[in-house]
C-alpha cells in the first residue's frame, strides 16, 4: 500500500522536480558508503524517477508532434486557398 501511494506521488512530479530527484539519488549511489539495503532503495527510486521522466517526455513528443502535424495541415490549406484564389 505505501509503494502505490509513493508512485501516486511521483505522477504528480513535474519533469523537472523528477530530473532533479534522479540526478539527486545518483549522486548518492555514486557517492559510495551505503549499505547493501540503502543503495538497493535508492536504484529503486531512481529507477520510478526515471521512468517517470521517460513517461514525461514522451507524452510531450507526442503532444509537440502533433501540434506540428496541426500546423502543417494548416498551412497546407492556406496553400490550397491561395493557389485556387489564383
């Protein structure tokens, strides 16, 4: 149950403030000096901040490539407009 409220947590995070736990928790792990039980907790968190991040910025790939679909679309119609006004 406290795991499904921590990943309820993390959905909340912007990319940003996820980025910032990642490099956060790496640096920790990279840092040296933990026990077995600590550095496995935190390749975990690193690991939900990861992909928290991945699932971020794919959802705003897709939500840029199809504002630049819209936009091609558009512009192909103006196109259009302007070649049959001729």
């Amino acid at each position: 149950m406290k795991e499904k409220k921590n990943d309820n947590l993390n959905k909340n995070k912007s990319f940003e403030e996820a980025f910032k736990l990642l490099e956060g928790t790496v640096q920790k792990l990279e840092s040296g000096g933990l026990t077995l039980e600590e550095a496995t907790s935190l390749f975990e968190e690193s690991m939900k901040m990861s992909r928290l991040c991945n699932e971020l910025l794919s959802a705003t790939e897709i939500k840029v490539t199809k504002l630049k679909q819209a936009f091609d679309e558009q512009m192909r119609l103006i196109e259009d407009d302007e070649s049959s006004i001729e």
